[in-house]
C-alpha cells in the first residue's frame, strides 16, 4: 500500500485536483453521501477532474541546451515547466468549469 502511495508523485496542484475529482465521483456512483446528494458529489467530482486534466494538459516543459562556459561551468540539460494552452487544455477546462456551473446551480 505504501508504494502505491509513493507512485501517486502530487507534486502540482491539479494532480490534486484530478485524484480528488476521480475520489469524489467515484464514492457518489458506489456510496450515498450525506452532506450533499449524489448527484451534486458526482457534479464536484467531475469538474474537479476536468479542471486538473486541463490544467496537467496545458504545462508544458521548455528544455535548453547550455554550453559549456569558463564562467558557469560545463555543459547541462536545463529543463522548467511553462504554461502553454492548447486547444485539447482549454476544452477540458471550459467542461470543468461547465460541471462547477451546474454543481453550484444544483446547490
């Protein structure tokens, strides 16, 4: 069980959001839920899904190439992560935010 949770590597903020979501929808399709209905923790569920799928989809990783210099020492791989949106990222966060629309209107 400990590997499993060694292998999860939450190291953003949406990774939360994604396992978070999955946990949410889930427990509304297996189990009733008694703070909010069903139907409004599944809503949840899936708009924090989509909303960290969109988010993980848009970072990108801009990599560089520094040569080697007398001043800052040998050469090296530099690699930092970038928001860069895409077509597939926003889709994903515009029906997040769509389910975040429909759990607060069903609140």
């Amino acid at each position: 069980m400990s590997n499993f949770l060694e292998n999860l590597k939450i190291d953003r903020w949406y990774k939360v959001f994604i396992y978070l979501g999955t946990f949410l929808f889930i427990i509304s399709l297996f189990s009733t839920t008694h703070w909010l209905t069903n139907k409004q923790t599944g809503l949840l569920g899936l708009a924090l899904f989509f909303i960290g799928l969109g988010e993980w989809k848009n970072e990108k990783v801009a990599v560089m190439f520094k040569p080697s210099n007398a001043y800052t020492g040998p050469a090296g791989f530099l690699q930092w992560p970038i928001r860069k949106m895409d077509l597939i990222g926003i889709i994903m966060l515009l029906v997040g935010i769509v389910f975040l629309i429909m759990f607060i209107i069903s609140l």
